[in-house]
C-alpha cells in the first residue's frame, strides 16, 4: 500500500485526542498568555500555536484533502518554493 491510497480517516485516527488537548490547552489563553515568549528571539505561545495549526494546513493541502484550498485560502501569508510546497511567510 502506497501513502496516496490510505483513506484520510485512517490519517485522523488517533489525532482526535491530540487535536482535543491542544484546543483546550490554547482555547483558555489571554492574548498576554498567546503573546509570551520564554525568552527573547523565541516564538510566542500562540504563534506556536499557529506554526502547529498551519503546518497541519499546508501538509492536507500538499495531500489534496477536500475544502483544504479553501481554508488556506482565508490565510494570506503563504509562499510556494521552489519544490511547489506552500509555507507561511
């Protein structure tokens, strides 16, 4: 069996968990607690957040998942290089 012809419902098995526990661990933050960075230089708790959410984005995109265009679409920042992969700026 190839990458391309497992189902997409065997991609989410097992994400369920994890995608709950990062919504409840980001969904209770201020936007202080999404501002702080550990130290100078580092990303910020939210733009890791983000950099988690739009990478898994950008990997369905590159999978040709259903409505992923779409949803990327509602996000300005991406750039395509030079092996026509799409990344945030």
């Amino acid at each position: 069996m190839t990458d391309a012809s497992i189902p997409l419902a065997e991609v989410y098995r097992g994400w369920d968990g994890y995608q709950t526990s990062l919504v409840r661990a980001v969904a209770p933050l201020s936007a202080e607690q999404l501002a702080f960075r550990g130290a100078p230089g580092l990303r910020s708790a939210g733009e890791i957040a983000r950099h988690i959410a739009c990478g898994r984005l950008g990997w369905f995109r590159r999978m040709g998942a259903p409505g992923s265009e779409k949803l990327a679409a509602q996000i300005p920042e991406w750039v395509t290089d030079k092996d026509g992969n799409s990344h945030l700026v």
